[in-house]
C-alpha cells in the first residue's frame, strides 16, 4: 500500500511552525492531486494547504488549533482506493459516523450505508440551496458565524467569477459585529442588565466584555493578532533597534510618474505607483553596501546573495502581510511594477502562497499610505533591517542655483531605516539610509516604461 506524508510546510524563513485553523478534508475523504486539504496560519499568512498526491486520507496526527513544527508529518494520504482510514484523534465528522457505521456492522435494524451517511455530512456542511461556489474555507467560517446561504448570496465577492473569498466573509462578519457593538452601550446605559432586552442579550459581539459601568470594553485578541504580536515581541527582544532618518526631495519622481501613469495604465490596465521606484532605489543601494542584506545565526553573520525585498501590504482585515518579490535586482523597473501590482493583488484576495512569503532579505514598509510623514518599524526576523517611507507633501526648500539660493516648493518625503544594531553599526545604517535617497533623489526621468 503506497502512502504519502502530508509535511507541515516551512511557511517564511523565520517560521518555524504553525497553527492548524482546520482539515478541509477528513479521514477516510479522497482528494484530489493539489485539492485544498487543509488550511495553516503563522504571523505572516493564512494559507490553504493543497494534497501533494490524489487518494484518501487515511490518518491525521494533529487536530484544528494546534501548533506543529514545521517538516513534522501531519497525516497519511493512501493512493489505494481501499486503504482502510484511522486517526489517533478522531475529528467530529468521523464521530458523527461511527455511530450509523457501528450498526451497519453489527447488522442493527436501523443501520444506514457508509456512503449515505457521508453524503448527509457534507449536506450539513455545505450551504447547499446556491448554485454559487464557495470553499471549504469560507463555508466553515459561515457555519461558525452562523450566516445563512441567503445572506452567504448577498455577500459581493472580489474574487474570481464573483467568487467570496476568506477577506470577504471576515470583512461582513466585522462589520455585523461592529454594529452590534455601536448599539450596545445604548443598550446598557438606557436600562440596568436586568432590563436589557432579549435580542441584546442573546446576540452580544463575540470575544467582546464590556464593563456594567459602559466606560470600557474587553476584547480578545483573535488569533493572528496572538501571532503578530508574539513575532514583534520576539524581533524587539532579538535585536537592539536603532532608527535613522533622512529628508529626501522626490520632486522629479513625482512629475515623472504623473507624465506616464495613464499611458501606462491604458497599455497594461493596471497602475504603476510609487513602490516599485522604492524598491529599485533599495535594490541598487544593497549592492552598494551587501552587509546590510544579511541575517545573524548565534555569532555568524549570513551575507545573502540573492536580494529579496519583501513589501508590507495592509489587508482588508486591517493587518499587514509581507509578500516578497525574489531577486529584485533582476528585474527592470516594469518588471517590478508588475510583480507589486500582483502581489499586492493576491494579498488583498486571499490568493498568497506559501512561497510567496518566504526569503524575505529586507522589507519595505510604506506608511505614507495612512498619512503619516515618517515612522519608526520593527525588523522582520531574521533580517537586520526595514526602510519606512514617508508621505510625500508638498514643502518650501532652498535649491541652489546658478543664480544664487532660492526657496521653492518641493515634494518632500521622509525615509526611516531601523536596523540591528549588533551588526549594522551607525554608520553602515546611515550611509546606507543616505544612498537610498540620492538614488531617488537621482531618478532618470528620461526612461521609458
């Protein structure tokens, strides 16, 4: 009989487990080849795990919410049709059946055939009045939050064909709580709680406690909040953080982008935005100074050859997931721009893969997106440093000429780069930080793209 190991997959370079949210299949299910199997989170992204081989799925070590070090083996996939399941922990679909396939055993009056009471299961799992698709994912997450196929239906999808994605239904769940919580404290102020209405009472917010007094309110962290918190922690606990900052005049780069961005829109239907100009800058300032495009292994230093520049992407959610563009320095400016439009697409949906997240060398974080002139962020481990980028306003500058000093508005930006002050020392950061905006600074307005 063969049989495939199902690996916890190793998620980024500095994941070193992750949390099963759940089975998309269970014991005894086929699959097919690449079918979404199960679905994993770490700090950095939730992703739907497919099969690496088509069979069934004979045995699983590990339920949902627990935590698995990565290359650990989480289940058997059997490509014998007859293979005979087991599970050392048997999940609530396989409790479900025990019952009808212990009387069909035993020759019970009552007794109901494995295949039917398979196909009642996955009817009670599947929203199934509509004719629209939706994934394991999604349908679990509508179970648990108790949304109906009706209201399921009104939900606008901005995945493919309409399709709701995970980002879609979470995006409606947080909304039906956010106004449920806007109407409590209404609620509590205008009677005493044992006056508060049935409805009120029965429907509160999840993960939400609020005070009698209505001066406060206690809410949970869920869980990739846990996660991104844990990951901050430890990188602050790591590394010793040192912040520099330089004021850079992008005052070209801004007419050059106004002048080709609807040519470039009409010819290839998507933006070309400032990011990509970013990450070329860092790119070409990386070969200059290589020592900052490293990570620290107990007293080594791993210089990386490859320049990987991961870019942090906000999600609808309201957290930030950091897609990497590999071999940066490889790719032209258009290729660029089409690598962070789709990345940044794919985050937004849903859509990232495992190793779309994975050997990240350094990160660019763009907080001028939330209006803020400057910032001061936390390394993502294991690399030594992470390039902020302010808003670009409009400001007074003094330009020298041939004619003399003169003041004139400019469009002005800030550039933050907090390193690892164990192995990036002031002046490595700096210079580094300082190269960065002369290449901008520099920016060849005569190319073309």
């Amino acid at each position: 009989m063969a049989q495939i190991e199902v690996l916890m997959p190793k998620m980024g370079e500095s994941i070193i487990e992750a949390t099963i949210i759940q089975w998309s299949k269970q014991v005894g299910d086929t699959i097919e080849y690449e079918e979404t199997l199960l679905e994993i989170a770490t700090d950095k992204v939730d992703s739907e795990i497919p099969s690496p081989a088509e069979g069934v799925l004979v045995k699983t070590f590990f339920n949902a919410d627990d935590v698995v070090a990565v290359g650990t083996v989480i289940g058997l996939i059997s490509t014998e049709t007859e293979a005979t399941p087991e599970t050392n922990k048997p999940s609530e679909a396989s409790a479900t059946i025990t019952p009808q396939a212990e009387m069909a055993t035993n020759g019970g009056s009552e007794q109901a055939p494995v295949s039917a009471v398979k196909i009642e299961v996955e009817k009670a799992a599947r929203p199934s009045q509509s004719q629209r698709f939706y994934t394991p994912l999604v349908r679990s997450i509508a179970a648990k939050e108790n949304i109906d196929i009706a209201t399921l239906d009104s939900i606008e999808g901005t995945g493919t064909d309409n399709r709701v994605t995970k980002s879609d239904i979470l995006a409606f769940v947080a909304n039906q709580k956010n106004e449920v919580t806007t109407v409590r404290p209404s609620i509590s102020t205008a009677a005493t709680p044992n006056t508060i209405t049935e409805k009120a009472a029965i429907t509160p917010p999840k993960k939400v406690t609020q005070s009698i007094s209505g001066g406060m309110e206690i809410i949970e962290m869920d869980r990739t909040r846990r996660l991104i918190a844990d990951h901050m922690v430890r990188s602050k606990q790591i590394a010793p953080h040192v912040t520099s900052f330089v004021e850079v005049d992008v005052t070209d780069i801004v007419n050059w982008r106004n002048g080709v961005k609807d040519d470039f829109k009409a010819k290839n239907q998507e933006n070309i935005t400032f990011t990509p100009i970013f990450i070329e800058a860092v790119v070409k300032a990386i070969k200059d100074f290589p020592l900052i495009n490293v990570s620290v292994e107990g007293t080594n230093i791993l210089v990386k050859k490859a320049i990987n520049v991961g870019m942090a992407t906000a999600l609808p959610s309201g957290n930030l997931i950091v897609p990497v563009i590999k071999d940066a320095d490889q790719l032209s400016l258009f290729g660029l721009t089409k690598q962070v439009n789709q990345l940044a697409q794919k985050a937004r949906t849903n859509q990232l893969k495992p190793q779309d997240v994975q050997g990240g060398t350094f990160t660019l974080t763009n907080v001028g997106t939330f209006g803020n002139v400057m910032g001061t962020p936390i390394i993502n481990q294991p690399q030594v440093a992470i390039l902020s980028v302010g808003k670009i306003q409009k400001k007074p500058a003094v330009l020298e000429t041939e004619y003399g000093d003169v003041i004139a508005v400019r469009q002005m930006m800030f550039l933050s780069l907090s390193y690892d002050h164990r192995v990036v020392d002031g002046m490595l950061g700096g210079s580094f930080l300082r190269r960065v905006g002369d290449y901008l600074e520099q920016f060849d307005t005569t190319q073309k793209i």
